[in-house]
C-alpha cells in the first residue's frame, strides 16, 4: 500500500485536508473510501480514478449530498508516495482550468523542494 500525503502551504496551512474537513461527515466517508481504494490498488481506471495531462490524477467521488468531489494528486516515484496538491467541488462538466493551474502549480512547487 502506498502513503498518502497532502499538500501544505510554505507556511503550514493544510489546504486540502482543510477541503476534506469542511464537508458533510457522509461526504467526508466517501472521500475517504474512494481515496482508500485508490491507495491500495494504485493505478487504477473508472470509475474511481483517471490520469490528467502532467503527471496529474483524480479521485472521483459521486457524494451523498448529490456533488462529485475531485481530489487532484501525482505518483511520486523517488517515495513511491501519492501526494494529494488540490482538492474541489466540480461545479461543471468540464473540469476549470484554474483548478487545474493549482494542482499544476502545487506540483511543481513540491518538486522544486525535494
């Protein structure tokens, strides 16, 4: 099974965890369901999972509360660990460019650390 971090600002500030957290405590259980399963059988396909351009993936979850949840995360191989840079509500049926921007920038802010 591979581990599971989440992004953190420069200053500490857990953004996605803090997505996660401001959901209802069935949506959070769905969340955290599908990105278990995704943890444990990574890679995986559809339903559940889909590579995005640049290294990207998404966790798909199909909430309770009728909204799909997307979690955004990339492989890093060096840790084989899948670190998790954004988190949203979809709003459309197209994902938003700028949700991919962030995830993007994440990433390659992460990167230029290690």
């Amino acid at each position: 099974m591979r581990k599971v971090v989440f992004y953190r600002t420069p200053s500490g500030g857990e953004v996605v965890l803090d997505f996660v957290r401001e959901q209802d405590r069935e949506d959070r259980a769905v969340i955290g369901e599908d990105l278990w399963t995704v943890q444990t059988g990574f890679p995986l396909g559809l339903p559940v999972c889909r590579p995005l351009k640049g290294g990207l993936w998404e966790v798909r979850s199909s909430l309770p509360s009728r909204r799909e949840a997307r979690l955004l995360f990339y492989h890093d191989t060096r840790s084989d660990t899948l670190v998790v840079v954004h988190g949203f509500i979809k709003k459309r049926q197209k994902m938003s460019v700028s949700d991919l921007q962030i995830a993007r920038k994440r990433k390659a802010e992460l990167e230029q650390r290690d």
